[in-house]
C-alpha cells in the first residue's frame, strides 16, 4: 500500500502506474524504498539528481488555482520569493489578490550575480517600488543569495520576527531558487543536505512539502508556479546557464551611434533607432555572446546566421519568431527582456527591443 508514500525531491505522491505522471516509481524501487534500502525519490527526480535530465509532466492551471487560492484560507506569513535577476518574469500575476489578510515577506534572490558596486540598500528600495506598483505591499523586502547559510540564517530570524507562531508559506515562479532557499533552511535546521530536488529545469518542484517546526507549525513549500513566456522554455538544457548566471555578471558597455543594433546571441535583439551616440549597458550572463551590426543589414544578418553565429537557439532549434516592441524612455530606463537580462538606455533615446513571441519585454526605472 502506497497511498500515503511521498517523494522527498518534489513532494508528489508516489504511484506505481503511470510512468508519465508526477510521482511515477518502478515497483521495484519502490519495494526497496520501503524496505529502507534506497531513499524515496520519484523516478522523475531520481534522475534528475543523478544525470540531470527531465521529463516533462503536466501540471495544470486549476492546480496552481487551487494553490493560490489555498494562500488566502490559511492565516500564515507568505514568503515570496523573486528572482531579482528576472524580477519582471518572477513576479505572481495578482498575487496580492490571493492572500488575503495575511503578511508578505517579498525575499529578492540571487543577489551574489549583481555586480558588487551596486548599492543593496537602493535595490532593495527599487523592489519594494516594484512591489507596490504591482499592487503587493511587503511587510519587508529581503535581498539575499539562497546559496549563503548566514543570508539563510538572517532570514530565518526576519521569518521568526514576523510569524507570530503561524505557519510559513514559500511561494514562487519556478527557477527562482525557492528550492535551494528551502534546502538551505533544511540544512539550518536538521544537518540534512539537498534533500529537496533543485535543478535549472523550469517547473521541477510539484507539490507541496511541509516541515514541521519545533513549536508544531508548518514550514510549507508550494509548487513553482510557471510562467509560460519565461525564455528557459525555448532553451536547450546545455543552455539554460544563460537564464540562471551563477557568477557575478560583468556588464558590458557598447557606444552606439544610431542605426545600429546589438543580437543577444539569437535570442533577442535591440535596435538603437534615433538620439545622439551614447552607451548602452548590457546586464546578462557572461557568457551570453553579443554582436553589433548595422540596422540596415540586421534582418538579413539574423536570417542568415541564427542557430550558426548567433547561438543559441541551435540549428534545428524549434524557436519562434522575434516580436518586435518600441521605447522612448522619459528617465534612465532598462528595458528587460524577461529571464535574459536587460540593457540601460538612456533618457529620449528612441530604441525597439526583440524577443521571442510570448516573451514578454517591458521597459522599467534603471535598477542600477
Ligand atoms: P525553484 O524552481 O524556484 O525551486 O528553483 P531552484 O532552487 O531549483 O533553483 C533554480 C536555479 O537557480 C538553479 O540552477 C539554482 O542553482 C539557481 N539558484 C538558486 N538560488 C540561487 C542564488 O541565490 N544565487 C544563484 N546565483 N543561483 C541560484
């Protein structure tokens, strides 16, 4: 009888008989992991840990509802947890909509990939502006790195300062490192290492898992939502690196005069249309390869050398269409092609930004 077995990676309930949903094990292993001989994990993140491959399992939009809605019922502190690299792309469409009364703790992650110049106490000022304009007012804004025990242990003491001896839930679009962040707390809190599956891969944590704390209430982990236009989706496996940077980003300055473009590798595109020469800073992975050309030979330049020179996508990639959307920004601006990175144009400049159809790309007050 397995009806009340879980996986330790994601938290879906284990079963036998459908290799292709959530929580599949082989008979076998599960006889074993019974017996005590092997750990409990579903077969989906068995391999993942051990050969870092995926498979797909669906996972639909009524589940997440019903999660959301689950947020408004309980009386208990939310964790939001961005990624402050693709805020845009982490934020929960009417998230404020679904908690109802109950406080917000908004945690910006990934903190260790911006550049050490910037200022922490500014960014974080810049994210609670972000925040109020999307219509969530956090009780506080955190910026931290999921990856650093004593940013895990500083967050440990702002959760106990605001939880009252209420249960906490962790809420987030996948790819943020709410996982990580969650192991880092396991690893506080019991010695227990990588318990929790984590991995580049979109959408790999499935149910929710609850860890008991020691006054009773529940540390509970949610299910990564997935934002369907997020770009990890158009991207190879070898190539998800460049959505997850995971060294400092050294950005890099290009002095454009008009009428000229830069290709973010084949994934994105910007043209500078009209204004003066000026620069033009580039915030994204170091090793994402970016080419300047001429705006009169850039369509043909793209056609020519996507998934050749301009890689990725890679040949044979299927890979949608670039949409292309016009700024003129009134202040300093980034304009932020979701998941990728951004680039800071200066003020009256006329530029058009590319991206994948469905990816969304939005102009936003310089963060930097
Ligand atoms: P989840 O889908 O939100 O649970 O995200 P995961 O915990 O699986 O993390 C997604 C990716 O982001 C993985 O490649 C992690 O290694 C990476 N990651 C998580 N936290 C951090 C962090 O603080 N800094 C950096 N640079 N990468 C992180």
């Amino acid at each position: 009888n397995n009806s009340d077995l879980y996986c330790i990676g994601c938290g879906a309930k284990l079963q036998t008989t459908d290799p292709n949903a959530a929580g599949y094990l082989p008979e076998s292993s599960l006889a074993k992991a019974q017996s005590g001989e092997s750990e409990l994990y579903c077969q989906r993140c068995f391999r993942l840990r051990h050969y870092n491959e995926i498979q797909p399992v669906g996972l639909t939009d009524d589940d997440f509802l019903r999660l959301l809605n689950l947020l408004g019922q309980a009386d208990a502190l939310i964790v939001n947890v961005v990624d402050i690299f693709d805020f845009n792309g982490s934020l929960i469409p009417g998230l404020h909509r679904f908690v109802g009364d109950n406080p917000v703790l908004l945690v910006g992650n990934k903190a260790d990939v911006l550049p050490k110049s910037l200022r922490r106490a500014k960014l974080r000022d810049w994210l609670s502006h972000q925040a109020n304009a999307n219509g969530l007012h956090p009780v506080e804004t955190v910026l931290m790195s999921a990856k650093n025990q004593s940013d895990i242990e500083s967050l440990m003491h702002t959760i106990e300062k605001y939880r009252n001896g209420r249960d906490v839930y962790f809420v987030g679009v996948t790819n943020t490192g709410k996982s990580t962040l969650i192991n880092g707390i396991l690893k506080q809190t019991a010695g227990v290492s990588d318990l929790i599956t984590t991995s580049r891969f979109p959408g790999t944590t499935l149910d929710r898992i609850r860890l008991e704390m020691s006054d009773g209430s529940g540390l509970i982990d949610t299910p990564g939502i997935i934002h369907r236009n997020q770009m990890a989706h158009y991207l190879d496996a070898k190539d998800l690196r460049l959505v997850s940077p995971s060294k400092v980003i050294r950005p890099k300055t290009y002095q454009l005069n008009d009428e000229q473009t830069l290709f973010l590798a084949g994934l994105a595109r910007f043209d500078y249309l009209r204004g003066p020469r000026a620069g033009f800073t580039v915030y994204a992975d170091n090793q994402l390869m970016i080419h300047r050309t001429k705006l009169e030979t850039a369509d043909d330049f793209y056609d020519r050398q996507k998934g050749d020179l301009l890689q990725p996508p890679r040949q044979g990639d299927e890979f949608p269409d670039l949409a292309r959307v016009e700024f003129t920004p009134k202040v300093d601006s980034d304009i932020v092609f979701a998941g990728l990175g951004w680039i800071k144009v200066p003020a009256g400049a006329v530029v058009a930004a590319y991206a994948p159809e469905g990816v969304d790309v939005v102009m936003r007050p310089a963060m930097i």
